[in-house]
C-alpha cells in the first residue's frame, strides 16, 4: 500500500494515470503540487482571495469530476494554467459587466503571461536546474548529472559509482522530489514577484 510520501516522488503523467482509475491521493498530490500557482494567478485577476480561492477549487472540480475522460496532450502544468485561464476569462466576462473594456487587456496579459512562462522554462529553468542539483547531498547530485549529461542507464550508473540499481533509483526519485520542491518554491516566488 503506497503513502503520500510514495506520491510525492510520481511524475506528473504517473499521476495523472492514477487519477484516470480514481485514486483519490493522486488527485490530493496533485492539488498539493499546484494549487499555490493557480490561486497567485487566480489572484492576480480576480483581486479578492475568496473569488481567487473559488476559481482554483473549480478546476480541481472540474478535474476531478472528468478523471475518467481526461485526454491531455500538454503537461499537467501548463493544462490547469489554460482550464484556469479560460475559467479566469469567463468570469471576467460574466461576472464584470462593469469592466468589460478591462477584458481585452486581461486576455492580453494572460497571453503574455504564457509567454513568460516559456520563456522562464528555456532561459533560466536550466541554469536554476544545475544550480539545485549542485546544492544536493554527492551522491543524488551524481545520479542526476550522469542522467542529464551522459544520459545513461540506471545500471550504467550503477556500474560507474559502485553502487546498486535500487540504491540509484533510490537516489534519483529522492533528487527528483527536492528538486520539484526548489521549482516549486522558485515558480511560486516568480508568481509572487509578479503580483507586487
């Protein structure tokens, strides 16, 4: 039987796999994993934490209520974003009679947004990438520079450091777990620095 700790070290597409046969501590981890990000966002455009707080819990809803149909061709991230976005344009549109020629420069910084994000993602993500794996205990930060770098098997890995295959895989899924909590700290920073 698998714990959240267990979760915590799934990828985003492990997850969403799980959450498609209804596993409920799928779906928790994943809201851990994003639900900070969406509500800076939601935030952002809504100005009232309540409103803000609403919108995200309607797309984790919405989530949740189509696990058993969900067809995603983009990452996990980048999916809540638009189903956010689109969700955030509704309501600017329904909600804000008032502030209907605000609507356009919403979309438009929502557009500009996603560009960011990109851009954020190709410049600085991989130099923040090398930056945390240099920060980790020697031998996860081994693990995961022969996995970047030389793109070699566990095994290979296993064989070059004299370790085992489990105690590599062990590594690694621990590496990858304190490297998505730096990203996520990072992201949620970045989302911060936005709003002031």
């Amino acid at each position: 039987m698998k714990g959240e700790g267990d979760y915590n070290c799934f990828s985003d597409e492990d997850l969403l796999s799980l959450l498609g046969q209804g596993d409920e501590l799928a779906f928790t981890i994943i809201y851990q994993r994003y639900h900070k990000l969406l509500y800076v966002v939601a935030y952002k455009y809504l100005k009232n934490d309540c409103s803000a707080k609403d919108s995200v819990q309607q797309i984790f809803y919405r989530l949740w209520e189509s696990r058993s149909v969900l067809i995603i061709s983009m990452n996990l991230r980048n999916y809540l974003y638009t189903m956010l976005k689109n969700h955030l344009l509704n309501e600017i549109r329904n909600n804000y009679t008032a502030m209907e020629k605000n609507y356009e420069l919403a979309q438009e910084k929502v557009e500009y947004e996603d560009d960011l994000l990109d851009n954020i993602e190709k410049k600085e993500i991989e130099e923040q990438l090398y930056r945390a794996i240099n920060d980790l205990p020697e031998q996860k930060k081994q693990v995961c520079l022969y996995k970047l770098r030389s793109n070699l098997s566990n095994l290979e890995i296993a064989n070059k450091m004299g370790i085992s295959v489990p105690t590599v895989k062990t590594h690694y899924a621990q590496a990858i777990k304190m490297l998505r909590e730096h990203f996520n700290k990072l992201l949620f920073m970045l989302y911060s620095f936005w709003l002031s």
